[in-house]
C-alpha cells in the first residue's frame, strides 16, 4: 500500500480513514508504509530538536509509538499526517529541552541575519527624497538561468541543510514542515499549535534568510 | 510611474511570503501582480524565492534505520498481538 498525495480534501480524508482503519484493524502493510512515507522527513523534523541522530531516531520511534497507543482516540478532526506531526513535535520538543541544546552556527549563515530581510542596502534610501525611494539599487540575479544541476547540486542542498539548522526553533520548525515536509499553512498551525499570523511571519522570516544563504552562495561559486 | 498608491519593491519584499500563499487582501493583491509586470528587480526577487522553495523540497531526507523500522514492526506486532488492535 503506497501513501499518496491526496488531490482533494475530500480525498484525503477518505484515504486517511482506510488508512486508520487498517491500523485499527492491524495491518502490518499499512503501518509499514505509513513508516515509509513520513518517517524520513519526521527524522529531518526531529534533528532540529536534539542533539544527535540517534537520538532524532528514538523520537520517531516513540512517536510511532504514541500513534499505535492513541490510533484509538484519533477522530479525524485533522489529517493523519498533521496528528502524528503533532505527537512528534512534542516529543521532540521535550527530549530537546531536556537536552538543552546548544547549536554550533557557521559563519556563513550568522552573516544572514535581521530577521531574514532583503539587505536596505538593495533599495534606493527612501529618506533622501529620491524619486525612485525604496526602488531597487541594482537590479538582484534571476536565478531562472542558474543551471538545474548547480542550483539543486550537492553543494547547494548541503548549504542549504545547514541554513536550515542554525536558523531558530520557531522559524526552523514553521519552515520545514511547510517547505520541506509539504504541510498545508493550516496543517503546520494545527501540528505546531501557533496561529495563522505567527505562522506566515515565521514563514517569511526563515524563507528570506535561507535566501539569503544561497544567495551567497550562488555569488561566491560564480567567482570563483 | 511610482505613485504614493503603489508599492515599491521595498515594501513588495514583505509581502512575497503571503503573496505565494494568495493570503493578500485582493486589493494588495492586485498591486503586487501590477508591480510586479513591471519591475525586473521584483521578477528576479521572486525567481530567487521561487528557486529557494525548490532547493527547500530537493533537500534529501535521511532515511531511518533498519533497525528502527525492525524495532517499530516488533512493536507493531505486540500491540496487535496485545489485542489492542480491533
């Protein structure tokens, strides 16, 4: 049984309540790819709270564990995918603290900070009069014409994994379960208990400065 | 060409997050698409956000070990077993 990307709300209900069902009734197929299709991105989620891999593991397997224990109580009031995102958050949330976690940064990516913005220093300074205030200074890359394989290459993932580790608790979760995991706004809100306004800013905040990693990035291979 | 009314790409920066997930008022909307028609600088800040949320989904995931699925699938058999299952 393969877990798909349900077209339609309706549809994804329907295929969550097969799925539950199966559980339920014990189906070990079902549970395996259930396993398979969330537990890698699970694992990604689970690394931005602890310390070690080992460690990101034991989260998904207590949280898979949670899931059987609670399948039960499960009413489908949200998608499957955004409840057991829920019960991992928590656990990770609490194997974290209780870790107190402390994350080493590169230099790289402490350099794209103040909340993730385009630098001011990109637009014509309004304060001066000019005409065109707030226009740009000089016209930023369009990264349309940057080469597939350079912007989706190994050295570009791997700065981007990076980014996303050093970026704050808050803006690392909102960003990997909208971006990387795929949750719906109202999914990541729901999983993560923040409101829809907290969310878009969170959003916002870690997307621009992720940006602005690449960014660098992308500059300092076309120099070289 | 830039009114008091209209947004300069400044200001369109801001908004490119709720703009990609159609959260704006209609109105504002409306400003961003006009904008950006005209503006390169704003087109290529938007490919940029655009090739982000694309290295965003290519970054790989880890699979997890054998071992943790083999613990999971144990698992699974003793809570079935247990008669917890229906």
């Amino acid at each position: 049984m393969d877990i798909a990307t349900p077209s339609t709300p309706a549809a994804g209900r329907a295929e969550d309540r097969r799925l539950v069902e199966a559980l339920r009734r014990g189906d070990e197929a079902a549970f395996a790819s259930l396993i398979r299709a969330y537990g890698p991105t699970m694992l990604r989620v689970a690394r931005g709270y602890v310390a070690t891999r080992a460690v990101a593991e034991e989260v998904v397997q207590e949280t898979w564990l949670g899931v059987l224990r609670g399948i039960d109580r499960f009413e489908g009031r949200s998608s499957l995918k955004t409840w057991v995102f829920r019960i991992l958050v928590n656990r990770a949330r609490t194997r974290g603290a209780s870790e107190h976690r402390s994350m080493p940064f590169s230099s790289l990516v402490e350099a794209a900070d103040e909340d993730g913005r385009v630098d001011p220093a990109a637009f014509i300074d309004a304060s001066a009069g000019a005409t065109w205030g707030g226009w740009w200074a000089a016209y930023p890359k369009s990264w349309d014409t940057v080469p597939e394989e350079r912007l989706l290459g190994r050295e570009m993932l791997a700065v981007a994994s990076e980014a996303i580790e050093a970026l704050p608790e808050r803006q690392r979760e909102v960003l990997v379960l909208r971006d990387v995991a795929g949750l719906s706004p109202q999914e990541v809100c729901t999983a993560l208990g923040v409101t829809d306004g907290n969310q878009r800013v969170l959003l916002h905040r870690a997307r621009g400065k992720v940006r602005r990693v690449l960014e660098a990035q992308l500059g300092e291979t076309e120099a070289a | 060409m830039s009114g008091p009314e209209e947004l300069t790409c400044r200001e369109l920066v801001d908004l490119v997050t709720d703009y990609l997930d159609h959260r704006l008022a209609l109105g504002r909307h409306v400003q961003v698409e006009q904008h950006l028609v005209l503006c390169t600088g704003c087109q290529r800040h938007l490919s940029q956000m655009h090739g982000t949320l694309r290295v965003l989904r290519a970054v790989p995931d880890d699979e997890l070990q054998p071992e943790t699925l083999g613990v999971l699938m144990e698992a699974f058999h003793d809570w079935r077993d247990a008669g917890e299952a229906t």
